[in-house]
C-alpha cells in the first residue's frame, strides 16, 4: 500500500492512529526513552480520535502483552537452551537483558494492537469539528 493508505500492519508497528493511520499514538518517538514512556495526545492530532475512549480502556493492552511477553520469551528460552546449549542461569540472564531493552516497545506495541482492535479505520474521515 502506498504511504498515504498504511495497511493495518504498517498501522500497529508505527504506532499510529488506528482510525486515519496518520497521527501518532504516543508523544514521544521512542520506545527506549522511558521518561514519559506511556505519555499520549489526549486524541489524534489528524482525525481527533479519542485515545482514552473510557477510564480504564488499556487494561485490554495487558492481556496483549502477556500473551506476547509469554509465547516470546518461553521461545527464547527454548532457543538459548536446546539450540546454543546455554545453561538455564545463562539462558535467564539474557531473557532479564531482553526484557530491559524491550519494556517499553512491548508496553506500546501492546496498546497498540488493543486500541486497533477496538477502533476501525476510516479511510475517509471527516475531521470532527
């Protein structure tokens, strides 16, 4: 698809409005910054969608990241410890390293894939006034 049309996928892993697939869900760019990690607009700079449609709205996005967090990293364990023949210590400490470094892209991609579950796009939005 061409940039003006992001797929679904392109959506999630950008981390952009799931109604216009053009604004951005979180303020800051980066996932490795953890000051302000879980900081968004209060709506779309694009097509005013609503972040927080309701209190508590991402409590969904947990589920998300357990389901993530848990089928990533039973593999990477498996892995380290039948494919490299690492020990179960060696194989821990690294997964504590990996859990480190990728907090908070797994916190953002996991609401993400919540709130692009719960909102459909519109491809052609009208901007609410």
């Amino acid at each position: 698809m061409s940039p003006n049309n992001p797929s679904l996928t392109q959506s999630v892993l950008g981390m952009k409005c799931p109604q216009c697939r053009k604004g951005d869900l979180f303020n800051n760019k980066s996932s490795f910054n953890y000051k302000g990690l879980a900081k968004m607009p209060k709506n779309c700079p694009v097509c005013d969608q609503l972040y927080l449609p309701e209190p508590g709205f991402y409590y969904g996005a947990m589920f998300i990241s357990y389901i993530i967090c848990g089928f990533w990293f039973l593999g990477f364990i498996a892995i380290c410890m039948f494919v490299f023949d690492l020990s179960v210590d060696t194989s821990f400490l690294l997964l504590g390293i990996m859990i480190f470094v990728l907090f908070g892209w797994i916190f953002r991609i996991s609401r993400s894939i919540w709130i692009h579950i719960n909102v459909k796009y519109q491809p052609n939005f009208d901007k609410k006034l």
